[in-house]
C-alpha cells in the first residue's frame, strides 16, 4: 500500500521559515514527479512547487524566490523549504507523487501552515 507521510507543519511568524518534508514509501517504481500542493480555506488546491526525477523544478510565481523544493530520489522523500513566509502561505500542504506509467497519482494527508503573528 502506498504511503506518503507528511512533516513539518505548524504556526510560524510572518517573515519566518518552514520545512516540510515527505517519505512515499510501498510504490513499486520511483515517483516521476513529486511535489507540495496546498488548499487554503475556501479555494481550490493548486500547485505550490514540483521536481522530476531527473530534477526539474516548477514553481508558481507566488513562491519564487522563497520556496526551494528538493528531493532525494533513493529515498521517495521531498522537502520544500519555505522562507519568508506571509499570511497568504497558510494553507494546508500536501505531498504529491505521480508515477507516469501506468498513470498513478498519490496523495498525503496534508499538514496545516499557519502564518500569523
């Protein structure tokens, strides 16, 4: 059974950092793609960062410069490093995996961050 395991969230100061990191494990092939998405209250989940396998990284434009993604692919883990953190970060994270063939997509359970002084 595929697992992906989520840390690192919780109530952090504006202007302050954050380290999210997630474990996928029981995957027969390694993740093509892993990635942080995150829903905030009353809006729709969208992509926050993504890397590859081969370690292309796509980031949306709100946390260019701030958020660093990297993964270690021996391991299935991904981290997403959050610096200078703002009150419109709070949302809930969540891991994403993606294996390319067959077409599979996994999900974590999320973890809340919360920005606020």
């Amino acid at each position: 059974q595929v697992q992906l395991v989520e840390s690192g969230g919780g109530l952090v100061q504006p202007g302050r950092s954050l380290r999210l990191s997630c474990t996928a494990s029981g995957m027969i092939y390694s993740p093509n793609r892993m990635g942080w998405y995150r829903q905030a209250p009353g809006k729709q989940r969208e992509p926050v960062a993504t890397i590859t396998s081969g370690g292309r990284t796509n980031y949306a434009d709100s946390v260019k410069g701030r958020f660093t993604i990297a993964r270690d692919g021996a391991k299935n883990t991904v981290s997403l490093q959050m610096n200078s953190l703002n009150s419109e970060d709070t949302a809930v994270y969540y891991c994403n995996a993606e294996v390319w063939v067959p077409k599979t997509t996994y999900w974590g359970q999320g973890t809340q961050v919360t920005v606020s002084s």
